[in-house]
C-alpha cells in the first residue's frame, strides 16, 4: 500500500461527513425520498423475468465488501452487458436502474481498489471510460417525467467519485508524493469536463462541478509548479452557489470553496510572509467562521478548524490598529492575546490530527508553534499574562526538536531585554523570521520600548540622541535613526503611559528624563483664558487681557476641552440646553489670581512661555476668527 494511503479511513473518508450529495436525492410524488437502491415494487418482475441479473449484481456487492474488486467487477460487467441486451426490447424502469447501479458499482471498485493497490494510469483510463458508458446510457435511457429520473440520482456518483482529502492541505506538499495526487486530480477534471460537456447533467449539479472543477485545477498547480493560478482563484471565488433543494449540499459547497481559497492565501504568505488580496483573505474567514458557527459538524472537524483559525492568527499579525492614542505596549496588546489564542487553538488540531509529534519536518507546524510562543512571551513580558509558554502541554509534547531549542532561545534573550542576543537568535531561524516578519517587527520594537523605559530612562538624567541610537541597536548594521528614537519617544509617551516624564531639547539632541517634566500643554491657565463678554473682568485684569487679546482668539476656537469639565448630557436636560450648558461653561470663567492661589502654580507656572513663532501664528490667525 502506498505510503501517502497507510490511513485508509482518513484518505478514504466519505463524503457524508463533508459534503453528502446523496442528500440531493429528490423527491417522490409521495414525498418520499427515492434512494438509489435496485429493485422495490418491481423486485418480483425482475426475478422472474431475469434472475441471473439480481444474483449476478449481489454477488458483486458481496465481493466488493469481501475487497475482491476484480472479481466485483467481472459480475457488475455481466449485470451491465446483460442490460444492454435487454433494454432495446424492455425498457422497464427497474432494469435500467440495474444497468446505471452496476455502472456506479465498476466505479466504486476502482475508487475503492486505490488505497490498496495505488494510483495508476490503468485507473484513471478505466474509470474515465466508464464515466462515458454512464453518460451515454443515462443519455439513452434517462426520463424526465419518470420518478426514477437517472440524472437527479447522479449524487452517489459524484460522492463516490470526489472522494474527500481533507487531511492533506494545499500549504503542506512539501513531503508529499505528489505523484499519486496528481493523477487524482488529472482524473478529476477528467470527469468535470465529461458531465459538464454532457446532456445528462442535471442543473443542479452544476455548481458542484465547477467546484470541483477549478480546486482540481488549483490543487495540480500546487504539486506541479508550487503555486496557483491567480486566474482560478478568482474564478472559485466568483462561483455562486445557490441551490434551495437542499440547503446542506449548498453549506458543504462553500465550506469546500471557502477552504481552499483560505489555504491558497495561506500558501502566498508561507512563501512571501504577506497576502496581498488581504480583504478577500478577511472575508473568506468571516465566512468560514459564520458556517462553522452554524454547523456543530464543521466546528467539530479539525481540518477545517485548522485551516479558519489558523487564517485568524496569521490575519491579526498583518493587522495593526490605527490607534496614535495609544502606546506601544497597549496598540500591541489586542492584537497579541486574540493571536495567542488563535494559534494555541491551531496546535490543539494538530494535535487532534495525530500530527503534533510528527518527525517530518512541516513548515506550517514550526510557524504555528513559533506563533503561540512568541505572542505568549509578549503578553508575558507586558504583564497581561502569567503563563510561560513551554508549560503548555501542546509545546511540552514536542520534546527537544531543534525547533523548541531555538525558540527557547529567542525567549530568554526576550525576557533579558537582550536585544543583540535577540536579533542573534532570531536570526538562526531565517525562514520564520522572514515569513513572520510583522511579529518579528513587534518584537524588536516592544524590547526597545522595554529598554528605553525600564534601562536607560530610569538610569539617565539626560542622555543624547545619539547615545540613545548606540543603546537600542540591534546590531552594528541595525542601528535606529534619530526619528526612530523620536517616535519611540512620542509614542511612549502618549495617554501618559510613560514610566518617566521627559523633555527634549532638539536644539542639542538631548533628552532629559525626571518627574519634573510633567507638564501642561498650553502656556496659561484657566484663569487667563479670556471671556467672550470683556465687560466682565474687573479693571485689574484689563491690562494683563489686553495684552493677551491676539492669543485668545485663537485659544478660543481652538479650546478642546482642556480649560472646561466635560458636560454630560443627563436624562432631563434637552437638546437646546445642553449646548448652552456648553457655551455658559466655555466663556463664563472665573478670574483667579496666580498670586493668591499658589497652588496653581505647580499646574500652571508663569514662566511659561510661548515661543515667538507660535506667537507669530497667532497673529496670523486671529483676524480670521470671525470672518
């Protein structure tokens, strides 16, 4: 038996589970479901009339249980020859159905005959050949009218034939033999482009063939170039599949078509670490995760579950949120924990495959379990997370591989904020580190966030840029520049989140750290920001306003809240009474002497200052206030 079909019931699982088109199988006048067995109310016409085709056509199926399929076939052939002979003088319904189930059943013994004797040429060309007798006899013999329609009980035949390989992914041929693969796909399209091309193709088979169709084609791609066609992609995505007959056998066709696109994108960033069609990559899992959602089968099959969450880990990756609000630590923490978890859940399918110890090197596996450490090992280092990684039981399973060696690596010099033995280690593992490039991006720009706050910041009263560039390289050639430092400084600093208050004298590159430089953001405090009605400062304040007259226009219509408390919009207050609540609170301040309340002092100090230029722009903007 061929390596590749050691496992015959997961190579050879049916249908049923995925996609069972027997369900197709329409309806009586009765509304009886007709099945596709031989024999029923015409059982006693056909023992009198032709005994030797009923026993003939058991002994065939008693064969092909026993796995004797030369033998099944020899007796399904002598059902069909004896049909054949029969039909131009009796065409009774009850023995065309035997003639069209003994041509399923030469079908189903090939198929079956595979896992144990291999895919081979003889096979395809016989299977083939017997998909054109069908053709031909259901075009010679099918009756629209007649409840035994052969075209609409053509499902068990297209079950039979598109048999599932679920456990084998587009994104993991590397140590496949392809060779046995290939061939299936060949005879797949074989018998596409034969019942598409054929009269007796009923309409409702349409779409499940076109699937099939273009996934043969995508699949051949794959194991013979490496890639897919970006044509057939867009080709499978553009397949509507609308069938209302039965609603199970429209779900299992977009679960198929939703899978495959999903690992073709999955395949484009194993080889370029980057999907370019990311928006129909995020659709194509919104989709996946609503069916699966739906259907406790699908959310209990783990290739599929496989496949949607381990979409979710690498999109979130590609994903940062556009927040200027928000500090390093805090715009990677989201992203981080839902990643975490996706990928953890990825390890828990593998493990479910049975290929969580598989000794053949896989590279999706290594990226999965490079995912979940190094997200864990974020989240561990921020203190949003308390567990080490390596005390899962899906890591802990995995022994001393090479790979765990090198993670442990990159985690430890993670942890030291080591960040030249971090770029060292990171790079020995060269093709992780380029397909996760975006995380590894996160990484290095966290551990020197890390380091600028908890190494240098609480050390240095003042250091200068180009220390600071010296201090947070990665190596001699990965060296920050002046505005990587700066914009680590900004964005660290943002929302207050910063361990230490700073000040920066871009005059001399110099950055001075302490918790005296916690300031406000305006030159004056509330207690100067001028009144719309200036009739209503005492005389002593006409001076020092009017000397302020250019600025507080501008300060007025640029007023953000910063001089007023918030209004909330209450229940019982209306529409009309809230704004003026608003207004009321913006231009009616009270005036307060700096020098009799020292205690604004501290928030407000009068040696603050702008600069000329700021002033200049007031100038320039006041007259504009009002226009």
């Amino acid at each position: 038996m061929p390596e590749e079909y050691e496992d015959y019931d997961d190579f050879m699982m049916s249908d049923d589970e995925s996609m069972n088109i027997d369900d197709i199988a329409f309806e009586s006048d009765e509304g009886q479901q007709e099945h596709h067995t031989v024999g029923s109310s015409k059982e006693t016409e056909t023992t009198r009339y032709f005994p030797n085709i009923e026993y003939a056509y058991n002994t065939g199926l008693a064969f092909l249980d026993d796995r004797e399929f030369e033998k099944a076939r020899e007796q399904f052939i002598d059902v069909y020859k004896t049909v054949i002979d029969i039909l131009p003088d009796d065409k009774e319904p009850v023995i065309i159905q035997f003639g069209f189930q003994a041509l399923n059943q030469i079908i189903s013994c090939w198929i079956n005959e595979i896992p144990y004797n291999g895919m081979s040429g003889q096979i395809v060309s016989e299977i083939i050949r017997t998909c054109e007798c069908l053709c031909d006899f259901i075009a010679v013999n099918n009756d629209d009218h007649d409840t035994n329609n052969l075209a609409k009980n053509l499902g068990n035949t297209f079950t039979t034939l598109f048999y599932s390989n679920s456990r084998i992914f587009l994104f993991d041929l590397g140590s496949l033999d392809c060779s046995a693969v290939k061939l299936r796909m060949e005879l797949q399209s074989a018998i596409v482009s034969i019942f598409l091309n054929s009269s007796c193709l009923h309409k409702k088979f349409v779409p499940l063939l076109q699937v099939k169709g273009r996934v043969s084609s995508i699949w051949y791609d794959c194991l013979t170039t490496g890639y897919y066609s970006e044509s057939d992609l867009s080709s499978l995505r553009s397949i509507r599949v609308i069938d209302n007959e039965t609603e199970k056998y429209t779900e299992d066709l977009k679960i198929e078509i939703t899978t495959v696109i999903l690992q073709c994108y999955i395949l484009e960033f194993l080889k370029a670490g980057d999907i370019k069609e990311a928006g129909y990559f995020k659709e194509s899992i919104s989709i996946l995760d609503k069916l699966a959602s739906k259907s406790l089968s699908v959310s209990q099959t783990p290739e599929v579950m496989l496949i949607l969450h381990f979409s979710q880990g690498i999109m979130l990756l590609m994903t940062k949120r556009p927040d200027i609000n928000s500090s390093i630590q805090t715009s990677v923490f989201w992203r981080m924990r839902e990643a975490r978890e996706a990928f953890l859940r990825s390890l828990k399918h593998l493990e479910e495959l049975g290929r969580n110890q598989d000794k053949t090197p896989h590279l999706f596996h290594d990226i999965i379990l490079a995912g979940f450490t190094f997200t864990s090992m974020i989240l561990l280092k921020v203190g949003k997370e308390e567990l080490d990684p390596f005390e899962f039981e899906q890591v802990r399973i995995l022994g001393n591989q090479d790979i765990i060696d090198n993670i442990q690596l990159i985690y430890v010099n993670f942890m030291n904020l080591d960040l030249m033995g971090l770029f060292n280690s990171l790079n020995c593992m060269k093709e992780i580190n380029f397909i996760l490039h975006h995380l590894v991006s996160d990484i290095y720009e966290l551990a020197q966030s890390l380091v600028l706050w908890t190494k240098i910041a609480v050390v240095y009263s003042c250091i200068s840029i180009p220390d600071l560039e010296n201090k947070l390289k990665l190596n001699e050639y990965k060296v920050p520049t002046r505005d990587d430092i700066l914009t680590l400084l900004m964005q660290s600093i943002l929302k207050g989140e910063a361990m230490v208050f700073y000040k920066l004298d871009l005059r001399k590159d110099l950055v001075y750290f302490g918790a005296m430089y916690k300031k406000q953001l305006t030159m004056y405090g509330k207690e100067s920001f001028r009144l719309m009605n200036q009739n209503k400062r005492k005389p002593a304040e006409a001076k020092e306003c009017e000397s302020l007259a250019s600025l507080s226009d501008f300060e007025y219509a640029n007023n953000v809240g910063l001089f007023t408390v918030p209004r909330k919009l209450t229940k019982k207050s209306n529409i009309t009474e809230f704004f003026e609540a608003l207004k009321e609170a913006r231009e009616n301040i009270i005036y307060i002497d700096n020098a009799q309340h020292k205690s604004f002092n501290k928030l407000y100090p009068k040696d603050m200052k702008f600069t000329d230029k700021y002033m200049n722009l007031v100038d320039l903007m006041a007259p504009r206030i009002h226009d």
